[in-house]
C-alpha cells in the first residue's frame, strides 16, 4: 500500500441534515470528482453510489464511530474516484475526528504522484496549484468548516475548537479556514471572498517547480 497524501475536510455534526451525504457527494462531482465504485475487498461486496450515500447518511445521523475490536465491514462505505488523471483517489469519513462533535472527510491520493522527483521531499508545484483550486472548489459548500492537508508521517489534524483559539492548522502544503491564523512562518495566506468567505494558506517553501 502506498503512502497517501491526505486532504481532510471538517464538518461540524449539528449541521447534518437528511440528505447532507447526497448534497456533499454532489458537490464533489462539480469539483471533479467522478464515481468510480465502492469501496470492496474479498470479503465485502461492491456497493453503489445509491447504497453507499443512504449508508453513510443513516451512520452520520446515529454517530456511529467504528470501535476498536469491530469488524471494518461494519464502517463508513468508501469511495474511489476518478480525480485529475491520479492513479488512485480514495474518499472516506471519520466520525468525531479529530474531536467530539466534529467530522472529517478524507480524502487520499498517493503522495508520489504530488511529489517531484527532483526534489523527493517536495511537492510539484503545478500539480498542488491544481490540488488548490479543487479545494477552493470544495470549500464552496458552506458547510465545510476547514480544510487541512497533510502526509501520513504528520500529525492528526487540528480540531475546529483548536482553530478557533488560534491554532494553526496542518498545512503540508496547504490549508483552508474560516479563521486567519497570525504566526510567525514561511506561509502566505489569501483571502477568500465570496458566499463562504475564509483564508488559504500555503507553504511555498515545500514547492519545486516555476
């Protein structure tokens, strides 16, 4: 299994409503993100689009969190996708992640198809600029509180409260909030006005490439 890039996308659970999944995965088609199938192995059968948001609909609306002794078959149904010529694109939610509360979509390219070959430890500059406006995209449905995105070997990401307090949040390379951070780092932050307004930061030390 490769190593993933992960572009984590938080929620707030008192704003879901009966059709939020259908809504959010209809978004995300207007972003790109085209259905390829459900998420199936060995011993769990391929599911469809419809099955997979009524699903994910119906554990959303019971908070159901996976527990550690229980079987994966019982979890969130997950999607692959077709994204912007990437060999693999995966998408799956997380229950009160990273706090109580709150929930994240996940969504996971692998990070080698990001990564410069030149400069293994950074990012290809073209392909995160395209990265960024997908998630501006994203950011356009107005109930998605931050977008933070990271590598496997980096820490979970911050919580919404944590945010709000002035944390900043996991931005390897980039990150969307409704809250503009002030710190004392290499990143440059942009306003994003509109309907949903807030403020992208990124890390342009992490990029290779003009």
């Amino acid at each position: 299994m490769p190593a993933y890039f992960n572009i984590s996308i938080q929620f707030q659970r008192k704003n879901i409503y009966k059709t939020f999944v259908h809504d959010f995965y209809s978004h995300l088609k207007k972003c790109g993100f085209k259905f390829l199938s459900g998420f199936s192995n060995e011993s769990e059968k391929e599911y469809s689009f419809e099955e997979i948001i009524f699903i994910n609909q119906r554990k959303l609306e019971e908070n159901f969190e996976l527990g550690f002794d229980e079987d994966c078959s019982n979890d969130y149904r997950q999607i692959y996708y077709s994204l912007d010529n990437f060999s693999e694109t995966r998408g799956f939610w997380l229950n009160n992640y990273p706090d109580n509360e709150e929930f994240t979509y996940e969504i996971i390219i692998p990070e080698s198809e990001l990564k410069t070959q030149v400069v293994s430890s950074n990012f290809d500059k073209e392909k995160i600029l395209r990265i960024i406006k997908i998630a501006e995209k994203i950011w356009e449905f107005q109930y998605v509180r931050a977008i933070q995105t990271g590598l496997e070997e980096n820490d979970a990401i911050i919580s919404l409260s944590e945010l709000k307090s002035g944390t900043f949040p996991n931005c390897f390379p980039f990150a969307i909030t409704e809250e503009n951070s002030v710190i004392d780092k290499p990143f440059k932050t942009e306003e994003i006005n509109g309907l949903h307004s807030g403020y992208i930061f990124w890390n342009e030390s992490l990029f290779f490439g003009r």
